[in-house]
C-alpha cells in the first residue's frame, strides 16, 4: 500500500494527502514535512504540492530523519514556514509515482468493508489515522484497525480482510 488519504475516493486529477507539516525548520524558511508512507519517495520527484488552499512549487526536498525536509516557493524565513505547521501536505494524483502490481493508495479503501479472518463485516472504512508509526483504518462505527493486520485487499469485491487479535472488536 502506499501512503496517501483524503475524504473520500479520488478521480485522477484529484488531490491526495501525502504527509503534514510537522514544523519550521531553520531561519530559511523551510518545513520539515512527515508522510504518510515513511517509505514513499513522491517528495523527491513532484514539482508542486497543495497546502490548505494554497499550491506551493517546491524548490528542494530532501529526505530528513523524521521526514523530508522541504522548501517551498514564497516561504523564505521561519515565520512564514511555521504558519504551515499541521497543514495536510496534498499531491495531484496524476504527478504521484505509478503504484506497484497489488499496490492501492490508502485513500482506494475508503469506503471497503472490514471483515474479518472469520468472514464477519466489521465495518465500513471511513477514513484514515496516523498513530505514530502507524497508520490506522477508521471505521464508521468509531473503531480503529491498525493497518499492519491487514492481510488481503479484494479490489472487486470491496473488502478489506485483517488478521484481528482476539478482544479487538470488543472495544
């Protein structure tokens, strides 16, 4: 799977969210930028990204500890770039990198049913949430299923299959 989540379901030309501002770093006006996918390389390659209402060309990115370090057109001194923190960082899908055989961006499961090892539906993806290092599906009845007990995507059917400890749907 590859990081990126929105409100619903994206045409291609639409916006997905790929990280968040997480804070100015140095004087020069640049932002430290967390994805979503820490794996997903898309800062290095897309030429402009979308945050709040705003498009921002992105004059460098560089992989950083904790992210990617980031300098946007217009934004030349930490005032400006710390106005940005916890803004959604968002790319037109269009410009994302191709996705791998068996790949789907996070935001194609909204919408999927949650069942589990057994075959009972446990409810409707509506959304996503980062928990530290870990990305969560958000049900529409509350509950939240960490991503890593995912264990199949079934595209035509819509249904997400997790591996759930014992309890989990308890809660």
């Amino acid at each position: 799977m590859s990081g990126a989540s929105a409100a619903g379901p994206p045409e291609d030309g639409a916006l997905l969210a790929i990280g968040r501002v997480a804070r100015a770093h140095g004087l020069r006006g640049r932002v430290l930028v967390a994805p979503y996918d820490q794996e997903s390389q898309a800062l290095s390659t897309l030429k402009r990204v979308q945050l709040g209402p705003r498009e921002f060309a992105i004059e460098l990115a560089e992989r950083a500890n904790l992210g990617w370090l980031v300098a946007l057109n217009g934004i030349a001194d930490r005032d400006a770039a710390d106005a940005l923190r916890g803004l959604e960082v968002k790319a037109w899908r269009s410009e994302l990198p191709p996705l791998e055989e068996g790949e789907v961006y996070f935001v194609d499961l909204i919408g999927f049913t949650v069942v589990d090892a057994q075959g009972q539906e446990r409810g409707v993806v509506e959304g996503l949430e980062a928990a530290g290092a870990q990305e969560l599906l958000k049900l529409q009845n509350g509950q939240l299923v960490p991503l890593a007990l995912v264990k199949g995507v079934l595209s035509e059917g819509r249904r997400i299959i997790v591996d759930a400890p014992e309890g989990l749907f308890d809660l």
